[in-house]
C-alpha cells in the first residue's frame, strides 16, 4: 500500500496542473452524466503519456522509470492479426501487489493504448481489444510493488488498422 | 435513452468476472475519410468501475482502444445482486453511465 500513498501524493501534486485537464474535457460542467462519486475517483488523465511517439517515452511519462521483462507477466496476442483495428489482447501475472497495468503499440502513431489501474482487491488481469497500425511490437507493462514488468511480443499484422 | 454500456458481471462467490462492452466511436484522429480529412480524434478517455463506494478497476485509454470497446477484469468481494456502477467521459467531454447487477 505504501506505493499506492506515494501515487497519492503525486496525484495531489497534479492537481493544479489538472484542473486545466479536467476544464478541457468538461468535467466541471456536466449538468447530468458522471456522478460526483464517480468523476472524484477518477486519476488525472495521464495525457503527457498519450502523446508520446515511442513506447519508451510513453512509460517514462506514465511511471518515470523503465520496466524490466519478466516471464511471470503473460501475454496473450495473436500470432497474426488479419484485421488490425480489432486485435484482442489480454495479460495477467502471478507477480503480488499489482497497481497498474499498461498496453503498448511500438509502431502505431502513439505508442500507450491503455493503462488500467488495479486496486487492492482486484485479480491482477484484463483483456481488452486494440488498434495496431501495422506488424509490430506490443509490450504490456505491470507495475507491481512499485516496480515495472514488461512482456513483449510481434504481432503480425495484415489489414492495418489506424488507416495509416 | 438507452445506455452505450452493455455489462455483464458474474459472480462464483469468491471472484466477480466483468465483461464490458461500450458503443463509442474511439477514433484516433489518425484515420482519414473517403475524401482525405483526417477525422477528429474522438474516444473514450476515462472509465471506472465502483462497487460498494469502492472503485475497482479504472481504465485511462488512448485512441489506440478498438471501436466499440470491450474490457474484461475480475474483482474480489462482492456477491449476488449486489450493484456495480460503470461510467465513462470521452475527450469532447460526453459522459455515460450505467448500473448493472451482479448475477
């Protein structure tokens, strides 16, 4: 839990800078919609992460730190995607005190597709589907007990699927 | 008005299996239409997931999540028709929100 306060903490620090953030998507005036409850747990937008190019300049926005790969975070993505605008792809990991988990294209336009937060509580694991531009390198980031995993695998594309 | 969210959560006792599925457009803003523009990006950039006050899985997304998004998870610690409470907000500021019950 202590990574978790420290998450905290950093978020607090945030919060100026995502008053603006949270002015651009309109939060601040939604007559109906997200409740209140809702909208206060949401994290800041890690909107610095969503424009990076590369997949290492994604996580470094996003964690500050690089992963390292391990075999104890499992991939599973096709071999080939025939249809790159729908690949699916899941993870899970036996690693302990998983608090975030990130999916990353390296060759699409912007590389982070999606970052999940786990909370205590919740089976460390999702399965989501994602665009790939073209044949490339996707790589899912754990982060567990405050250090970042990674598993890396090519899937071939035939049809990309950002229209690129 | 019906939701954009469809969900299904199933309980065995011990895990509840999430499966969501939300009607969205999710466009990149990378992709061009039939007559060359770029159509403007427009996706999911927010979703949470709260049972019992609690939230229990929240997801930030890029334009890189496929159209129609689909999301799977498990959580601990709820039982049968209890309630789980999704809502989503896009970049142009468009929310969403359902309740579903688990089953």
């Amino acid at each position: 839990m202590g990574m978790s306060d420290v998450r905290f903490s950093a978020t607090r620090r945030l919060i100026l800078q995502g008053a603006g953030a949270v002015a651009l998507v309109g939060l601040g005036n939604l007559p109906f919609g997200l409740t209140p409850a809702l909208a206060a747990a949401n994290d800041k937008y890690p909107e610095d992460a969503f424009k990076a190019k590369s997949e290492a300049d994604a996580i470094k926005a996003l964690y500050g730190k690089s992963p390292e790969p391990s075999d104890k975070v499992k991939m599973d993505a096709p071999e080939i995607a025939e249809n790159g605008a729908v690949v699916p792809i899941s993870v899970s990991t036996t690693l302990a005190d998983v608090t975030s988990i990130a999916f990353l294209v390296s060759e699409n336009p912007v590389a982070l597709v999606a970052s999940y937060k786990i909370p205590a509580g919740t089976v460390p694991g999702v399965a989501n589907r994602i665009k790939m531009a073209r044949t490339s390198n996707v790589i899912v980031v754990v982060e567990a007990g405050g250090k970042l995993y990674s598993a890396t695998k090519e899937v071939k594309v035939t049809v990309g699927g950002c229209g690129g | 008005m019906a939701s954009s969210i469809r969900v299904r959560a199933t309980t065995s006792g011990e895990t509840t299996e999430v499966q969501a599925l939300i009607q969205h457009p999710m466009d990149s803003g990378f992709v061009k239409d039939a007559k060359g523009e770029l159509i403007p990006a427009h996706f999911i950039t927010q979703l949470t997931f709260e049972h019992d006050g609690k939230k229990v899985f929240a997801a930030d997304w890029g334009g890189g999540v496929s159209k129609d998004p689909y999301v799977k998870f498990s959580f601990k610690g709820a039982k049968k028709g209890d309630e789980l409470k999704i809502g989503w907000i896009d970049n142009k500021g468009a929310t969403d929100t359902t309740t579903a019950k688990i089953q």
